[in-house]
C-alpha cells in the first residue's frame, strides 16, 4: 500500500520534474528578454527625462502663456490675495496698451479695484520686471509709488512648477483667468 503511494507521488511528480528541465531554458531566455526590456526602459526613462529637462529649460525662455506667467507672478507677489479673487471669479489679465508710459506694453492680472489690484510683468529671456503699486507705512494708494522688482522666470518654475501636482494647480488657475475685456459684463451680471 505504502508503494503504490510512493509510485503514485513519483509518477505525479515527473512530468514537473520534466518540464521544469524545459523551464529552464524557458527561464534563461526570459530573462534574457527582460533584461533586454529593461535596458530599453531604462533607455526610454533617460530620454524622456532629458526631454522633460528640455521642455523646462525651454518653457523658462518662451513656452509660458501670459496666463500662466501671470500665475506664477501673482503667486510669488500676493498668493492669498490671488487666490481668493481668482475663486470669486473675479480675476483678469490683459496687456497694458500704452497708456501708462512706464507699463506700456506690459502684461498684468488684476481684480479691477484700485491702483494695487494690479500686478504688471514683462518677460525678456528669462528676466521678468515686475510692477505694482505698494503702499508704505502711512500712504494712501493715490500717494503709493510703483514698485519694481525682477525675478527670473527659471526661478518661479522652480519655486511654483516643478512636480506634477504644481503643474496642475498652476495651469487650473491660469485657465481660469478670464481676459480683461470680460471684466465690464461680469459687473453687470453681479448687479
């Protein structure tokens, strides 16, 4: 009784035992395949990121849209401020048109209320000039001066835009400013 167990067991047993011999070959060469398929991977990850360090170098000269240039300036300028008009609905951007001589021609987001509810900025390579109104210590706005101050583009990225959650929270905003010439019909859609 204990044979025909034995005899049994053996005999379930050899046909794994018979293909674990061709498994071996099977194993090598998967293997083989596999490490082929992560050298191509590792191949793939290292041109993707130097695409990716690319796109960022590039993105730091000209990629940005004034939108998101205009987001990234707000936030390094005033982020709560930007923030809570920007959830209101009540946050544009536009291009000054000339009329101010020492903005002309600059880009700006704003909430529409006073001289400070402006943000100007002006991108040249990766310099970026920045002016606003500031008021200081006892003056009145009309008394307040404008301010001018520059950072570079490349350090916003790397302060506001560098993983992918950044990006995204950065690019929500930008698409949800709305153009400057939208501004007088939504005054007339709050009353």
């Amino acid at each position: 009784m204990i044979k025909k167990k034995i005899l049994i067991v053996a005999m379930s047993l050899m046909p794994l035992t018979l293909a674990g011999c061709g498994n071996s070959q099977s194993n090598n060469q998967a293997k083989s395949s596999t490490s082929s398929s992560q050298s191509s991977v590792t191949a793939q990850r290292s041109s993707s990121s130097n695409k990716a360090q690319e796109h960022t170098s590039t993105a730091s000269e000209s990629n940005l849209s004034p939108q998101q240039l205009g987001t990234l300036v707000a936030l390094y300028q005033d982020p709560d401020w930007f923030k809570e008009y920007l959830k209101d609905g009540f946050m544009y951007y536009g291009t000054e048109d000339g009329s101010g001589k020492k903005i002309a021609d600059y880009n700006y987001v704003t909430a529409n209320g006073d001289p400070t509810s402006f943000i100007y900025f002006k991108q040249n390579g990766d310099d970026v000039t920045i002016k606003q109104v500031i008021p200081e210590g006892d003056e009145s706005v009309a008394e307040a001066s404008l301010h001018t101050k520059h950072i570079t583009v490349s350090r916003l990225l790397s302060d506001y835009y560098v993983n992918q959650s950044q990006k995204d929270e950065v690019n929500g905003y930008a698409d949800q400013l709305k153009p400057e010439s939208q501004y007088q019909s939504d005054m007339e859609n709050k009353n």
